[in-house]
C-alpha cells in the first residue's frame, strides 16, 4: 500500500543507493534482505559472536556481523560493512585521519539511505504520530536510525517547498 508521494532534491550517495537495489530488483521496503543482497554481491555474510568487520582477501569478500546484538541492529551492520566493501578501497590502519573520517561519514549516511532508501520514502506515514515506530516495523532498523533518516528526510523536503515557494514568487 502506497501512503504518499514524498520529493525533495536527492543526493548523489541517496541515487547510488536508490540505484544500486533497482539493479538488484529491491523495490519495497520487505524486499531488503541482508542474505540476498550478500549473494547477489557475491559477499560472504557471517554471523558470530564477535565485533563487526568486514574482509577482502584476493577475490574474497565477507561481512561479519555481530549475532549479540539485536536483529536490527545487525541489519545496521550489514549496511555499514556493505558500504565499506562496495565503496571504499584501502586499509584504514593505514589511512591518515582525515580521508579515514571520510569514509567513515560515507558509511554513516550509506547505512541511513540503505536502511530507508529515497524511493521507498513513500512507504513512511510522515505525518502519523507514531512515524518512528511504523518506519522501525517497516524497514527493521532501530528507532535512533529512523529518527536520524526521519530529519534528512523532512529537511529535504522542507528544503524542495522553500524552494518552490521562492520559485512560484518569482
């Protein structure tokens, strides 16, 4: 069920993203599967006890995820390793601080638009009062992510209205 249309100006990573789950064929939000966006990327996904890393060895390539944690928060993980393998090159031990924080800041929005992707915004109740907890239950992530993605998305949008209203006064 489609509860509205929602645009604003994207940015570049939001239409990598966007763009990266339409080549998979990830048009809704129960369609986003850790396991099988792993296999079509031909990524090893492991679950263990252990903190979460992801590896590149030759033409190997896996993600460890945390299983202590919630199933949410796995899920978060996924995206952030992901990010790291799909979009990112070199060894951050080795990296100076800056170009490291980088990647990192990429990761942190990466995680946010796979988590709760640009064209699936129109699956979000905006102006129920529990938004919050219906995004938690559509797109299986933690309320501080949904909270986090929830402000992007109504600056976007806030953003596109201010500029349409300058453009309507002109």
């Amino acid at each position: 069920m489609i509860i509205q249309k929602t645009y604003y100006p994207t940015t570049a990573l939001e239409d990598w993203v966007t763009n990266f789950y339409l080549r998979l064929n990830i048009q809704l939000p129960q369609e986003i599967n850790e396991d099988n966006i792993a296999k079509e990327q031909r990524i090893f996904l492991h679950r263990k006890k252990i903190a979460p890393f992801y590896q590149i060895v030759g033409r190997y390539r896996g993600i460890t995820i945390d299983i202590r944690e919630s199933k949410n928060m796995q899920r978060e993980m996924f995206f952030h390793e992901l990010c790291h393998i799909l979009r990112h090159s070199g060894n951050q031990i080795l990296m100076n601080k800056a170009f490291r924080e980088l990647q990192e800041w990429d990761t942190k929005n990466f995680t946010k638009y796979a988590a709760i992707p640009h064209h699936m915004i129109q699956y979000i109740p905006l102006t129920d009062e529990n938004v919050i907890d219906h995004m938690v239950s559509i797109f299986k992530v933690t309320p501080k992510l949904c909270e986090e993605r929830l402000i992007q998305i109504k600056k976007g949008i806030n953003q596109s209205s201010l500029k349409n209203c300058v453009l309507t006064l002109n």
